[in-house]
C-alpha cells in the first residue's frame, strides 16, 4: 500500500513535468501555426474574392471565374500549408521537391488533357466565339451550346451534337460567321447575252432595295462580273443584319427570278450543242 501510494504521486509528477517540457517546446510552434493557418485562410479567401470582381468587372466567363478563383484560392493555401509544417521543423524544401516530381509524372501522363484545359481557359478569357455563334472550327461547323473546361459542344445545321476538344479549336482557324453584327450576302445572277444588260441591272437593283432588311450603308453593290460561256453574270452583294443573313438570301434568289420573269429577261442555263454528221 505504501508503495502504490508513493508511486503515484511520483506518476502524476513525471507525467507533469512532461507535459511541461512539451508545451514549452512545441505551444508557442502549436500557436504560431494556428495563427499562420487562420491568417492564411483569411489572406486566400480575400484573394478569391478580389479574382471574382477582377473576373466580373471584366465581363469573363462565369465558369472561368469560378474556377480561377478555386485555383488561386487552393494554390495560396498550400503555400499555408507549406508553410505551417515549416513552423514545426518539417524540411519543406524535400516536400516541395516531391510534389513538383509528382506534378511533373501528372503532366506528362496527362498531356492531352492538360492540353485541352489549357484552350478551354483560353477560348473562356479571350471569348472568340460565344454562345450562340455560327463557327466553323477544326474542319466542323455548327451552333455552339456550350464551352466548358475541356471540350465545346456544338449542334450542326441538322441539330447532330459534337462534342470538339477545346486543344483542337484553339490551335486551329476559328470561323465566327456570328462575329459581327452585319455579313454580306454573295449572290451572282446570269443573264442572257441577247438581254438588255442595263434594264437587268435596273430590275435586280430594285428587288434588292426594296428588301427592308438590306441596310443602306454599305451601300448594296450590283455590278457585271464576268462574260461568262452561257450568260453575263452579274454579282449581287448587299448587307444584312447577321440574324438576317439566310433568310434575306433565300428570298432575294426568288425575287430576283421572279421580277427577271416578269421583265421577259432570260436567266440561261447550260446548253450542249450537237451536230450530227451523216456519213455518205
């Protein structure tokens, strides 16, 4: 009994004392990285917040400036991180060290992808199409729906939906058919060579002004072109409004046929003479 009761106290005292050199050691290094991790924390999510309204006030992508604001966020608190483990004698050099191999292996096993990524947060800042735009892109054309991270969705003219990785858009042509607000229509008419050339001119200039949807500045040009085998090609090249691009060319080809009729001019087709040679 006695010497349980002696061993004890003497338990309890190392015991203390212990915990004494402990928290003499390590409490102010406990402090100092509970402090390091909470300003961290608060430095990071200010940081996230000041990409959001550079993001905003700059009109990007919301997707983009979400996740440029995750990626800048999580970036700063590893380096919290790193920097807490430092606090406690960890050699963060070694750590540091590992993860950039790590990241090395990860990059190159995933090139095409990181690739892809890389576009996508390019296509999503510098915005050369939208959705919405008519484009012709890596040898596709279509409606796109829309752009994410790693590939665009686009919807051809006959609402078939392709899927094209965003590696393959940025490094090739990118065809914006919605990229500005008005288009030219191209259109060549032929007439007969027996017709007369300045009344056909008359006729055609007429349909096309009076089509309210062609604009009066840049003024509509109706001009010869070329002599050709079978007619006198006129081109026809007025402005629209591109939401107005295909339903005024449709419209205008019939009109033109129909006032080119009713004027008696002739639109000529191809023709194939044969003669034939009766032997003796």
């Amino acid at each position: 009994m006695n010497e349980a009761a002696t061993a004890a106290p003497a338990f309890l005292e190392n015991a203390y004392g212990a915990l004494s050199n402990f928290a003499m050691a390590y409490g102010l290094k406990v402090v100092g990285a509970i402090l390091i991790l909470i300003i961290g924390r608060i430095i990071a999510g200010q940081i996230r917040k000041g990409v959001r309204r550079i993001g905003e006030a700059r009109e990007w992508d919301p997707s983009l400036i979400g996740f440029i604001a995750s990626l800048v966020y999580f970036v700063v608190m590893a380096f919290v991180i790193i920097a807490v483990l430092g606090s406690f004698g960890v050699q963060t050099a070694s750590l540091v060290a590992v993860l950039g191999a790590a990241s090395f292996a990860v990059g190159l096993a995933l090139q095409g992808s990181l690739a892809n990524f890389a576009a996508g947060v390019l296509i999503l800042l510098f915005r050369p199409f939208k959705v919405g735009d008519w484009v012709e892109v890596a040898g596709v054309s279509g409606s796109i729906k829309s752009i994410a991270i790693f590939s665009t969705t686009m919807a051809t003219g006959d609402n078939v939906r392709i899927e094209v990785p965003n590696g393959k858009i940025y490094g090739d042509i990118i065809k914006n058919y919605g990229g500005y607000d008005t288009r030219r229509i191209d259109m060549v008419i032929g007439i007969g060579y027996g017709d007369d050339m300045e009344k056909a001119k008359e006729v055609i200039t007429g349909v096309v002004k009076a089509d309210s949807r062609v604009l009066p500045e840049p003024a509509p040009l109706v001009a010869v072109a070329e002599l050709a085998d079978c007619s006198v090609n006129f081109v026809v090249r007025p402005w629209v409004k591109a939401a107005d691009y295909w339903g005024t060319r449709f419209e205008l080809h019939q009109r033109i046929k129909e006032a080119l009729d009713a004027n008696g001019i002739e639109i000529p087709f191809p023709q194939r003479v044969v003669t034939m040679v009766k032997e003796a």
